[in-house]
RNA sequence: GGAGUUGA
C-alpha cells in the first residue's frame, strides 16, 4: 500500500487524479486492501483540485468501508475546506474528529485559522491562536505565519509587528516567508519603501525581490524598481 | 507512503 499512495501522490500533484481509478482496481485485482493513508493521499488531491464534495464523499467512503479516519486524515479535510472558505463545514469536521475521541493537533488548528482569515474573520482565527495556546501548544512559525498574513489582508500592521515581536520574545525564527508575508502586507497598503528597509536585513529570495519590484510598479517608483533590480542580481537571486 | 504559512 505504501508504494501506492507514494504513486497517488504524485498522480495528484500532476492532476491525474483521474487515474487513481485504475490504479484502485489493480490493487484490488493483486488484493492490496486500501488504508487511512491512501485514502488521504486520494482526498488530498481532490481537494487540490477543489473537489470538495468528490473528496468529502471518498471520506465517507472509507469511513463505510470500516476505515477509521485519524488526525491526519481529518486535518487534511479540514484544510481542504478551509482553503475554499468553507470554514462552517471545517468546523464541523474538527467536531467530528473530536467526536471521534481524535485530539486535533497544531496542524489542524492552524488549517482552522487560516480560514478564518480567508473570510476576513481576523478576531475568529485570533480566538483559534489564542486557544491553541491554551491547550499548551506551542504556535511555530507557520502558525504565526498565517496569523500575520490574514493581519496584513486586512490591514492591521501594528498588530502584525507585535506578533514579530512576540515570536522573537519566544525565539521562533521568522524565516523568509515570514518576512515575505510582511513585505506582501506593506507593499499592499502602498509601504514599499518600508518593505524595502526589511528586505535588507534578512536573507531575501525570489519572492521578496518580486513582490517589491511589483510594489514600486504599482507606486510607478522607477528608482525603487531599478534599486531593487540592482539588488536581487547583486544577490544572484533568479527571479522566474 | 498522507496534512498547515508568502509574490506576479
């Protein structure tokens, strides 16, 4: 089964989900018996796609087929609906798994956040973040990550910047998608310059470069542009 | 062998 997933899962990545079927029927024919992990890997893929009713619909599949879903399987549901801004159903998944007598992890409260931030809901998914903390887990960067990116959407730098402040208190590295995230959020409200300052003091990379470079478009700054453009190929960043 | 964060 293992060599199988491994092979859905890069059928998904390519949208070739289409011949999962045949690779089921197979199995079926050698008497490989489908498991969690399979069946997630499946649904993974559909929900790439935005398949959600495909996907909820293999889920009920497996669980009739006596196949208990575990965390993992119910996260990447959860994150599945989530990412469309169905974050009623998604609710209602992590009811479920709890229901279940699963413990939801970071991961899945995080998929929970960012939903809430996709619908533009910033108090919600700060309730999440602070319930994460309560039930004693530590938000990693990613956590913050996508706290700070639905702050930035709507607007709310100065809380942005605390939550920077608070991940250093903590000692969580912001990488550069941290950083990126905080470039995106200032270039949006028309702060390249200020971007620009931040960019300088970490290790930027493509997107940096051209998430700034589109700022300064949109803000018709040619010398910010040019600075820029100078900047990424003295760094021998190649921008796609 | 499966899950969460950034640009055009």
């Amino acid at each position: 089964v293992a060599t199988y997933t491994a092979v859905v899962g890069a059928l998904c990545k390519e949208g070739k989900i289409q011949e999962v079927s045949d690779l089921i029927s197979k199995m079926e024919k050698e008497g490989v018996v489908l498991d969690v992990v399979f069946y997630s890997s499946w649904i993974c893929g559909y929900l790439r796609e935005g398949m959600l009713t495909e996907a909820f619909q293999k889920h009920r599949v497996m669980t009739e087929n006596g196949i208990k879903p575990d965390c993992v399987s119910y996260t990447i549901l959860i994150d599945g609906f989530c990412k469309e801004g169905n974050v009623e159903k998604a609710v209602g998944f992590l009811q479920e798994m709890k229901e279940d007598g699963l413990n939801p992890n970071l991961v899945t409260y995080t998929a929970i956040m960012r939903g809430f931030c996709k619908i533009g809901k910033v108090e919600e998914a700060f309730e999440v973040f602070r319930k994460i903390e309560e039930l004693g887990f530590r938000a990693d960067e990613v956590t913050y990550a996508t706290l700070i990116d639905g702050l930035c959407r709507k607007g709310n730098l100065d809380c942005v910047f605390q939550l920077l402040e608070e991940m250093e208190d903590k000692g969580i590295n912001a990488g550069f998608v941290t950083y990126n995230t905080v470039i995106n959020g200032l270039c949006k409200v028309g702060k390249t310059s200020q971007a620009d300052e931040i960019s300088k003091g970490i290790v930027a990379d493509n997107f940096s470069y051209s998430t700034l470079i589109h700022g300064y478009i949109v803000e018709r700054n040619i010398v910010g542009m040019l600075e820029t453009k100078r900047r990424l190929e003295e760094a021998g960043v190649c921008v796609d």
